[in-house]
C-alpha cells in the first residue's frame, strides 16, 4: 500500500515529526487527506498557516482519550502514524504515571480504536531507548512496541495491521542536543556528560521516508529499523561549536554511553536489507506472516551505537546540522 491515494491521520501531528511528515507528504506524495490529531490548538493553527493546503485537516484530541481517538478514525482514515508521545527522559522520569498514560495506554487506545474503525495500515513511531531500556521512556516505549507488535492479534481476521519503526537520535527535533550546544557557543563554553558517548544519528526526512516504507511494506508485526551511522558526541561538538570550552558533567542517572538498534535476542529472527533491518514479530499469533526477503543475520550479532561499520565526520555532521 502506498500513501498516494489515501487518507492518513497523523498523531501528535503538530511535532517535529508530524510537520516534516506533513511537508513530504503533500509535496512529494499524492494523500487524499491528511489528518493532524494533537492537543495543541496554537501548534495546529500556525501548521494550518504553514501548509495551507485543502488536504490538510486538523483535530483536536488526546492518544489518552479513546473516544476522541475513535471519532477521529471514522473519517475515512486509511494509514494511521503515531507519532504522539511523551519524550523527554527527565519529564517521564519525574512524571512516570504521566509517562505510561501516554506511551503505553495510548498506544492501547490506538490500536483498539484502528481496528474498531477499520484502518488499514498503522505505524508506530519507537527509539533506540526502547532496547534494553535504563529508563522509564524507554521501557514505556518498550511497552508500546509490544501492545503494537501483539495488537496485530486483537485484529484477527480485520483488516487491521500494525508495525513499528525504530530510530536514533533525530538531527533538528526538539529536545535535540544541538539547540543546547548553539545556546551555549554563545558563552564559549559547552557541557558534555562523557566523552565516550556515541549515538544513531539520522534526519526528520530519513525518518519520513522510512515511514512511508513501511507503510507499504508491512504484513503486521514487524519493527524497521534504518542502518542508520553512529556519530561520537566529541565530532559533534567540534562540528556545531568548534573552538569552545568543554566541561565534562558525567553521566547523568537512565543515561547510556552507546545505544542500541537491533538487540543480540532480537538479531535470531531479524533479515537485513540492503538499507534497513526488519524484525520479524517472535510469536505471531494472529497467523501467518509473510517474511520481508534479506540476509540472516550471524550469530551473536547487534547493531549498536559504538560498533558501528558506518560514522559520520565532523563535516557530515556540520553539514546535516545546517540543513536541519
């Protein structure tokens, strides 16, 4: 299934996500509709003012609210994109309940009201916190990507699919590192927590582009994860504030040194293509799913952050940077 054609209701649709979505969407693909569903009535009026396009409509609701989820639904909704989410480690860690109402009760309330509406395709959006989670967001979207994994059960004999995709460290998002070290250039002075850090590095329009693949390769179950480089977070510094002072903070509390994309456990039943790897769902209980064609991974295999075959420079970095 290709987007063209089709009505697609985006969750949180007034982040960073939802309006690089909605930007390739309506330039480079051919959508019935386009339906934003976020919280934000500002967010969703300057959105409005940014893309004033006729496909583009807009709903007022919240992922923790079924009803609200179900109502929205019913308008012909093909393809959802979840994207909604409470993101920001120390937010979730003070808040934890807030976290889960979120993460992990909305993504039920999504996948419930999909299938009771009839939606053909969902795609979740997950992180590389979510393998072997340190902290409360990456063990809620651990949460997640399990309800949407197994949710393909609940579908039955529906129509209903659903899959994940799961990334690294989004160059330009909010909550990116890079805002934090353009503020402190100003000072000439940075703060790092450890100079060993390294982290997936991957653009807003990489992770568009990989939902819409999935979108149209998905048969239920699966989570796609991009071959995505690594960047070390000292290449980082010298790309946005070369020069500078670095003051080193340490690690703080539900920090990792490297991430992880593609665990050892999952590597068993996971194919690589040749730009992304697709895990294949361990128990699919709603029958049989069709397996994505690729290469088997070896044994004892992971794609981690600091094991990497693929880094960025300090110029590719520079250069991703300028075009965020």
């Amino acid at each position: 299934m290709s987007i063209d054609g089709q009505t697609i209701l985006v969750t949180g649709g007034t982040g960073s996500f939802g309006r690089k979505f909605t930007e390739i969407a309506l330039t480079r693909y051919s959508p019935r509709r386009i339906i934003i569903f976020s919280r934000d009535e500002l967010k969703q009026h300057d959105m409005r003012v940014q893309f004033p396009d006729p496909r583009l409509s807009f709903f007022i609701g919240d992922v923790r609210e079924r009803d609200r989820l179900r109502r929205a639904f019913e308008a012909s909704v093909n393809i959802v994109v979840h994207a909604a989410a409470l993101k920001q480690v120390p937010a979730c860690e003070y808040n934890p309940f807030e976290a889960v109402k979120t993460n992990v009760l909305g993504a039920q309330n999504v996948i419930e009201a999909a299938i009771d509406c009839g939606v053909h395709r969902v795609v979740a959006l997950s992180t590389d916190k979510a393998v072997n989670p340190v902290n409360v967001y990456g063990a809620s979207k651990l949460c997640a990507e399990k309800l949407f994994v197994q949710g393909n059960a609940y579908a039955g004999g529906r129509a209903t699919r659903f899959a994940c995709v799961r990334y690294g460290n989004v160059v330009g998002s909010r909550g990116s590192v890079i805002p934090v070290f353009l503020e402190q250039r100003k000072l000439g002075r940075v703060t790092v927590t450890d100079r060993r850090m390294t982290r997936f590095w991957i653009t807003l329009e990489q992770g568009v582009d990989l939902v819409a693949r999935a979108a149209g390769l998905l048969q239920g179950g699966e989570i796609f994860v991009p071959r995505i480089p690594s960047m070390k977070i000292m290449d980082l510094v010298e790309a946005v504030a070369p020069g500078c002072e670095v003051a080193f903070t340490g690690i703080r509390p539900g920090e990792k040194l490297h991430e992880v994309l593609v665990s050892s456990d999952e590597a068993r039943h996971t194919v690589m293509t040749k730009d992304m790897f697709v895990i294949a769902p361990e128990m699919p209980l709603w029958g049989r799913t069709i397996p994505i064609e690729g290469d088997r991974l070896p044994d004892g295999f992971s794609f981690t952050s600091d094991t990497n075959d693929a880094w960025l420079s300090v110029e590719e970095l520079r250069q991703m940077v300028k075009a965020s």
